[in-house]
C-alpha cells in the first residue's frame, strides 16, 4: 500500500532508504537541516580546491555496485572509479610500509618487515574473505531484531570468533609492531579498539587487502551526487535548509513532523539523523533510550579535521597516508579508557590531488588531515590551532619537506561542528562502536518499540559505522517499513 514517507536527514543511509522506498511506490520527501545533502560526507570547495568533510575512503566497491544495481544501474553511470595504486602508505618512527594494490605486493612488503609473514599473511586474508562473505551476505542483510539473526550453518562453525579479539588474532602469527599496526588499523573503521573488536570482523582486512582502496573521479562527494541523482530519479523529494523541530505524535502512532515551524503529516517518520537526537524530537514517554543508558554505550572516537590548501605540490606522499610514528595504544587509551587530548596523536593525511586533478588547481594540492579523538572534549580555537601545529611539524619530520608557508588557507572541524551542524551525540563522528555488546541485535532498533511507524537508520542502528553498513541499514529498514506497510 503507498505510504507518505518523511525522511529526517541526508546521509548515505537516508539517501540509500529513499531510494528504495521510492522504488517500492511510496510518496519520499527528504528533510534536511543543511544546506547541501549528504550529512557527514558534505562537500567543502574553496578557491579552486575540493574537500570531502567527512568519509574519504572507498572500500568495499562492492557493496556500491550492489546498491546501484537494485534500480538497474551500474556505478559507471554515475561516477568514474579508480583503483588506487598504491593504496595508501603507513609513516612509521624509522621505516614505512606501503600497501600495494594486490596481495603479492602487499607479500612481499609483509616479508620485507618479517621473513615468514608472507604465508602468515596469506592464511589470515583467506580466513577474513570466508568471513567477509559470511557477513556481507548473511549476517548484515539482517535487521537486527533477534539474536537469532546470528546464527547460520556458516556463523556456528564460527561461533569462537565472537569471542576472540582482532587484537589476540594477529599477535598470534605476526611479532613485528609495525605489521600489527597495518593489520590492526581497519578495525578502526568500526569505532572500536582492536582487543575490543571480535575477531570475526577480520573481513575488513579482506575488504583493505583483498578488495583495494579505490577512488570515485571528484571525490566521495559524487557518490552522494550519484544517489541524489537516483532518488530524484525515482521521484523522491529533497528539501536542504529543512530542520526537524519535533516529531508529531497522537495515540503512539506518528502523524508527521515539525519542519521549520510547520507541521508536516505522513503515514511514516524515518529518521536518518543520529538516533539520540532524533528521539529528542519526541516527547519522553515515546523515547524508547534513557540518557543513562546512551551515557553508558560505548561510541567511536570524534575527530579533529583540517581542510587545508596548498600552494605547491607536495612530495613523500600518497593520496591515503597514516602517521602511525607515534604509540598507537596509548592514543587508543586517550580516546576509550582515559578520555582526553592526546599526547602524540597518531593522525591521518589525504592529497586526493594527487591522483585527481580536477581537486585542486594546476600546481597546487588539496590537503585534508584527521586527528581522532575521544568524543565529548572541550574544543576552543586555541586547541585546533595547537594540534595543527603538531600535525604539520610531525608532516615535515617524516616527509622531509616544510610547507608551513605553502598553506593558502585552512578550514578545521571538530566537536563543536559536530553537535552544532550534524545534531551528533557528544560530538562523535562515526557513530556507536561495533564491540561484541553492540552488535546486531544489541544495537538501537530500526524501528521504535513505543511509537507505530516510527523507523531509525544511519550508524547507531544496524549494520554500523561506515558508508557501505550506512547503504545497507537504508535497504534493510526500507524492506522493514515495505512489510509493515
């Protein structure tokens, strides 16, 4: 039966939702508070120069050409996509490590560090591709609403994996710190710390290894372009400058939203902003989570973001790059255990103009660094200003080159833009950590228990954190609304 849907937010999961409602023959409109769609993964241009603001990385190319291919289309309609080669480099203290675009160069650097890590490495991405198609075929095409969804032929005979860490894993097989590094690092795109991780979740090293790091012509911003584009295919409508004020509700059963002031009516409210604070658009007694309980969870870190342009191009460099030059698992403990700035923060640089031109003016390069950090720190000006400085000083100490007086200009984003620009629960930037008691079921539902027709998506509900889960949590709560409706 065709529904007037209401969609809260932009994102890739909102995006993705749309367009499957849409498809379904439902009656979509888009409501987002900012000016430009995309939520998180919103566009910065300045004089020439092209930012992403939030996600950089596209991994799992699959998972895109899956979602384009529901509505008969191919990823190549919409954007170009590159292989990066290679894929990104690691900054180490006394050496680097660069990941190649296949296994065998990603081999033969493996046993440059540790003879004998080849075969080692070899057996581990096996494993984690076993485990990569379990969970992208099975386990997160599940809503989430039973712990029974975990259990498949495939997932019993892996039943320990949920119980052993990422971190136990690797230690097992490699000694060198450096190697456990590179092998750790993926997880990090879950929001959580290694020796928190299951070990299950290794398939992000398939996804790292085994698929590439890939990069869309402009920047992941022309996915967002490729979806809107979609959804306005498909007769969805977008609203920007469209804030959600509160969410109408009569008898527990949702009736609309407030819009800019104005109440707007639908059959169905799916919001796809952060779920916190889209159920504080509900008076309490709908609220399905108590502050005390979303106090006690368990989010990714924040981030310090800078958005910088340089005069010159730049050199030692890739287009991803890790500063991994510093102790990795006490700047974990700075953002988990004892939050606070960190001391020597590992950070993480991309020059996407270094293979894209069309980022940044002829002679010139595009600079885009990120400090993670523990959400809910104090953020001044004077904090940012400190912490670029250390990251440019640490730049030049391991890239041999000064380019303080190449910076043309520089734009920063951190807690503070966070909470104000995308509603986020205490500033995080990717949402609810993927540990053993959050995941899948044990994650907030896509739809409330206290209001009918009252849907959820985006990072804090299933499947997770990151832009492939974020397409998916869209197909699976579309599909959820579809039966109900």
């Amino acid at each position: 039966m065709k529904k007037t849907i209401i969609i809260i937010g932009s994102g890739f999961s909102s995006l993705s939702a749309a367009c499957y409602l849409a498809q379904a023959g439902h009656d979509v409109a888009v409501y987002e508070k900012n000016d430009m769609v995309g939520g998180r993964a919103r566009q910065l241009v300045k004089n020439g120069f092209t930012f992403d603001m939030g996600p950089s990385w596209y991994w799992m190319p699959d998972i895109f050409d899956k979602f384009f291919g529901d509505f008969g289309k191919k990823v190549s309609d919409y954007y170009q996509l590159d292989k990066l080669s290679p894929a990104y480099k690691i900054f180490f203290a006394d050496d680097q490590i660069t990941i190649g675009d296949c296994m065998d160069k990603i081999c033969t650097e493996f046993e440059r560090i540790e003879s004998g890590s080849a075969k080692h490495l070899k057996d581990f991405i096996a494993k984690a591709q076993k485990n990569y198609d379990i969970a992208i075929n099975k386990v997160v095409l599940r809503p989430g609403r039973s712990p029974l969804e975990l259990i498949t032929p495939e997932t019993a005979l892996r039943v320990d994996q949920f119980f052993k860490t990422i971190s136990g894993e690797v230690r097992k097989k490699f000694k060198n710190k450096k190697l456990i590094s590179a092998l750790e690092f993926p997880v990090l795109f879950l929001g959580a710390k290694p020796n928190q991780t299951p070990s299950f979740y290794n398939f992000m090293n398939y996804a790292d290894f085994g698929l590439g790091t890939w990069h869309p012509k402009g920047g992941m911003y022309e996915i967002v372009k490729a979806m809107k584009n979609l959804a306005g295919e498909l007769g969805v409508t977008i609203n920007t400058g469209a804030t959600a004020l509160k969410i109408n509700v009569e008898g527990h059963t949702t009736i609309g939203v407030n819009i800019n002031g104005k109440d707007i009516a639908g059959d169905i409210v799916l919001s796809g902003a952060d779920y916190h604070h889209s159920e504080s658009l509900l008076e309490p007694e709908y609220r399905q989570y108590s502050e005390k309980y979303w106090d006690k969870k368990t989010f990714a870190p924040s981030s310090l973001l800078f958005y910088v342009g340089f005069d010159k191009k730049l050199k030692n460099i890739e287009h991803h790059n890790l500063f991994f030059d510093t102790d990795f698992e006490r700047h974990a403990e700075e953002i988990y255990d004892r939050p606070r700035w960190p001391k020597d923060p590992l950070f993480y640089a991309n020059f996407p103009s270094l293979t894209d031109a069309s980022m940044a003016p002829e002679n010139c390069e595009t600079g885009f660094f990120l400090i993670p950090i523990a959400p809910d720190l104090t953020d001044t000006p004077q904090l940012r200003s400190q912490y670029f400085d250390i990251v440019i000083d640490r730049f030049k100490e391991r890239t041999g080159q000064d380019v303080k007086n190449n910076i043309i200009f520089k734009e920063s984003f951190c807690v503070n833009d966070f909470v104000e620009q995308y509603n986020s629960y205490k500033g995080n930037a990717y949402g609810m950590a993927n540990t053993l008691s959050q995941t899948a079921f044990l994650r907030p539902g896509l739809k409330s228990k206290k209001v009918k027709n009252l849907y959820f998506t985006g990072q804090l509900t299933v499947p997770g954190p990151g832009v492939p889960p974020a397409l998916i949590s869209g197909k699976l709560v579309s599909q959820l609304i579809n039966k109900n409706a």
